[in-house]
C-alpha cells in the first residue's frame, strides 16, 4: 500500500507534449502553445488530467529546448508569457495539471550566467559553472567528444555533459542552489503543479566516476534542497536517472526522504535492443519481466511507480518490441493494457494514443537530432553510411520528435508553413483523423481503457498477483482491493490457447472483441475480466 502523501498521485494520468512538434497556431511550421490550447480537450477527451511540457522556455534550440537561456521567459516560437498564463488557466479549467520540465543540470553558454562566468575568476557569476585548468578527467559527453572544452576568454576548460553549448552549472556553488529554489517557486506561484527534472541524477558530480559523475556526494541534499520544502510540498515531481537498483530508487522517492514524488526507471527501455542505435531479438517476455520486477520491488517498498512506454528521447516502443506493421493496432493496445493497469502513475506521449511507430529516411539531412547527427559522425569512422544511417534510423530521438499527424494531408494538419523537421514517414498511414475513423482505433481504445483504470479504485491501489509463469509466452495478473478482482490478460507474439485459472465474467474490455477468458488468443490480443 502507498503512503497516504502519494495516494492522490496515483489518479494522475500524465500526457507528454514535445511543444515544437504538437500543433502549429500561426503558421511558421513550429509547434506554440496557442497550438496546445486548441487541443486541450483532445487530451482530456483521451482520459489524461495531466500535461507534461518538454521545455517551453528561451533557449537557442541547440538540443531542442534542453539549453535554456532563461528559465522565467517563454521561447520565442512557442509564444508568450501571457500564453503560457491562458495555458495554466485553461488547463485548471479543465481540471488538468500542469507539469513542467526542469533542467537543473546545465544552461546553454547564450544564458546571462554563464556569458558573465567566462569574463573571469573575480566576476560575481564565476563559480556557477564547473571550471578547470586541465580536464579533471577523459569523459565523454554524452552527444559525442570531450565532455571538456577550452573557453578562450575565461582561460579555463568547463563541463559540458551533453552539447558544447550545454554547460554543466556548478551545484557545489550556494547561489547555483538558490537560483534554481527561485525557479521552481517563480513557477509554482504562477500555477505549476509539477515538475520532471532532467538528469537529475547528475547535478551532484563525483569525479572519479567515469559515468560523466553522475550520483554524486550531494546528490541527495541537493535534491532536498529543492524540493524538501514546505512551500512545495504539494507538488508532484518525477525525476529522469539512471537509478537501476531499488535501494537508490528508495533514496530518491521514499516518503520520509523529502525528495521526489517518483522517478522514471528506464529498465525496460532496453527491451528490443543491445544499445541505443542497435536493435536485438527480442519478446514481450523481457518486457513482462522487468515490469514484474519492478512492480514487487516499488510495492514492497511503497514507491510510486511509473508507468511508460515511449517520451521525447525514445523510438517508438511498439517498433522495437511489437508487430508495428500488420498488427500494429493489435501490438499498440496490447502493450498499453500490459502497462497501464498496473500500480504507478500513467504518461503517455503525444502519438502513442494513435500508435505512431518509429519512422524511415533516407538521407541522414532528414534529422535534426544534435545526438544522432554526433553519433552518425563517429560511425561513419568505422562502418559504411548506409550502416550507419540504418542505426540512426533505428535509435534516433526525432523519431518521437516530429510533427503530431493531426490528418493525412501533406502537412498532416499540424502547420499551414514548412514544418521545422520532416512530418513522419508514415504520417499519410498513420494520423489522427484515420485512427478515430477507424474500426480499430488505438485511441478509442486508449479512452475505455484509462476509463477503466481511473474509474476503479483497484487499479489505483489495489493489489497486484502474478498467474503466469515466467515461461509462458503472455502475462496474467491480477489487481485486488477488498472483495474485487480484476484479471488482465496479455497474449504476446504466437497464437495460443490460454487458461486463466479463475472463474470470470465477460470481458470487461477488450482490443479484439474477446467475450471469455478461456480460449484461443491470437497474438497481441488483450482482455480484462472481473473475477466472479
């Protein structure tokens, strides 16, 4: 059971927005928040009552709003201030939350703090970011190179962990501290109700750690010192890191901590390949697994969970782990119902609703991804460009990024301009108007099924059994509050008759039309029962 202070986060159902790519109001082929207002009631009409905005704030774009110039003002392309007021008002109106991206861990070198801190050693601004005579170190940034670069000015080498123009800001600084305290009550007090915090993990440095020093000594005062407060004590938060092992999970979101709300594990985000731009062979199972895993560990620890299949940085799940062509329908509520009926805070991102699939091109000047492009580079070092375009098609993050195919026409409803990146290469097939058409529609099936998992209190609390064995090919389980039982279950790729060893009733839902439990399965196919 969850601590009372989480209880309430469990009705949250979070819907992810990349900003740059959801709906263009004006014309110039880049997504703004008068475009996301229009579509509110899409997403409430969905099931969600939550938004969580990638980064809207000034940024040169360097990595796509992940280099913020200013963290109090609103990017140029997405609008102004006064839109971001009408979004906070039309999202309370609605009854929706808004959650904003926080990214503590670096600034771009174009913010006031850092343009001040290459003038000298004496400047009030010196210390806000990591400097150096020599490399403290070899690390690697996390986009290609040297995490290390030579400023002429200052005379001195900084911390980038990502872009060059991403510089690590200096934690260790009390005022670095301060500054970000005032950015997180600036936004609260003009109505924020959340945040997910970008690598957060790595705002304390060890430098002996070759892992670009994440985790570091403070980590975790740090994080207190953000979000241990009373005045936000009612806010939810989430936090990216590369936690794998409950302990530290426990370290960052325990009730007693006065850390985070909850934390984003990525385990099963490795389902389907052997590292970011390489796929492997792989089955539901590996997904089953890890989720079962995780779902005891957090419940016996009393952690809120989260639950997610794709986000910004991601390639469509259902592309590395399911049938994304003829079952694409099928794989898309399949592995949705797996998820998101389980214990743990629901996020869904902008197309998964529709079951957008990872994308294809041709010519590596059809992405804009600062990562893949930088990766591309190192590849072509030691393999062809065909090869090395095929593995930027398969891991890179513009396949969540481009424009949301609203309709199947050639600018896909999004923008009466050029588009900033190319539409997906499947936008004609695959859009939100031909799904709602359709006879299987994925995000109809979306809305019964978070009705579903909303409406009922078991799948909000309740507890989770596992019936299948491990070495079944599909995942039964159970959530059970009281005296009411629910039973999902799961086929995974082959056809198969199934048993479920409880008596049911007819299926409650169902992405088939499945009536009984008990039967043959075709594969991908899903149904939830109320045990009688």
């Amino acid at each position: 059971m969850l601590c009372d202070r989480y209880r309430d986060f469990t009705r949250l159902v979070v819907y992810q927005i990349y900003p740059r790519s959801f709906m263009d109001s004006n014309g110039d082929g880049i997504g703004d928040l008068q475009g996301i207002i229009s579509k509110l009631d899409y997403i409430k009409g969905l099931g969600a009552n939550a938004v969580w905005l990638c980064p809207c704030f000034k940024s040169p774009n360097d990595d796509n709003g992940y280099d913020i110039s200013d963290y109090r003002d609103i990017m140029d392309e997405f609008g102004t201030m006064a839109d971001m007021d009408q979004l906070i008002e039309e999202l309370h109106s609605r009854g929706m939350k808004l959650i904003l991206d926080l990214v503590p861990n670096h600034s771009s070198t174009s913010h006031r703090w850092f343009r001040e801190s290459r003038k000298g050693r004496d400047n009030p601004y010196s210390n806000y970011y990591v400097w150096a005579d020599k490399p403290l170190n070899d690390w690697k940034a996390a986009f290609g190179g040297s995490a290390w670069e030579y400023d002429e000015m200052r005379g001195q080498y900084y911390l980038h962990s990502f872009a060059v123009s991403q510089a690590d800001l200096n934690w260790d600084e009390p005022a670095v501290r301060q500054e970000m305290i005032d950015i997180i009550d600036f936004w609260v007090n003009k109505g924020a109700d959340g945040f997910r915090i970008d690598v957060v993990d790595s705002i304390s440095k060890d430098y002996s750690n070759p892992n670009r020093g994440k985790f570091g000594p403070h980590l975790h005062e740090y994080i207190r010192t953000l979000f241990g407060r009373e005045e936000v004590s009612h806010i939810f938060t989430v936090g990216e890191s590369n936690v794998k092992d409950i302990e530290e999970l426990v370290r960052h979101c325990g009730a007693d901590r006065g850390e985070l709300t909850s934390l984003f594990v990525f385990d099963h985000m490795d389902v389907g390949r052997s590292d970011k731009f390489t796929p492997k062979e792989d089955s539901l199972k590996s997904l089953r697994d890890i989720l079962v895993y995780w779902q005891q560990e957090t419940d016996r620890n009393e952690i809120l969970y989260t639950l997610f299949t794709d986000n910004h940085d991601q390639p469509a799940m259902i592309s590395r782990i399911g049938n994304d062509s003829e079952l694409r329908y099928e794989s898309a509520t399949d592995i949705a119902t797996m998820m998101y009926l389980l214990k743990g805070v629901p996020f869904i991102y902008q197309g998964q609703e529709i079951g957008q699939t990872s994308a294809h091109f041709d010519d590596i000047n059809d992405f804009d991804d600062v990562e893949s492009l930088g990766h591309y580079k190192e590849m072509l070092e030691r393999m062809s460009p065909e090869e090395a375009l095929e593995k930027v098609n398969f891991g890179s993050r513009d396949n969540a990024r481009h424009p949301m195919p609203w309709d199947g026409s050639e600018k896909c409803g999004f923008t009466e301009g050029e588009p900033w990146l190319a539409m997906h290469s499947r936008s004609a097939e695959i859009n939100v108007e031909k799904d709602l058409s359709s006879d299987k529609s994925v995000y109809r099936f979306y809305q019964k099924l978070l009705a579903l998992r909303t409406g009922n209190d078991v799948f909000l609390d309740g507890d989770l059994d596992v019936l299948s064995a491990a070495e079944d090919d599909h995942f039964i389980y159970t959530r059970t509050l009281g005296d009411e039982k629910w039973v999902v279950v799961c086929n995974f790729e082959k056809e198969q008759d199934i048993r479920v060893p409880l008596e049911c009733g007819k299926a409650m839902l169902s992405n088939l039309g499945r009536e009984d439990a008990d039967g043959t399965y075709l594969p991908y196919e899903c149904a939830v029962f109320r045990a009688v």
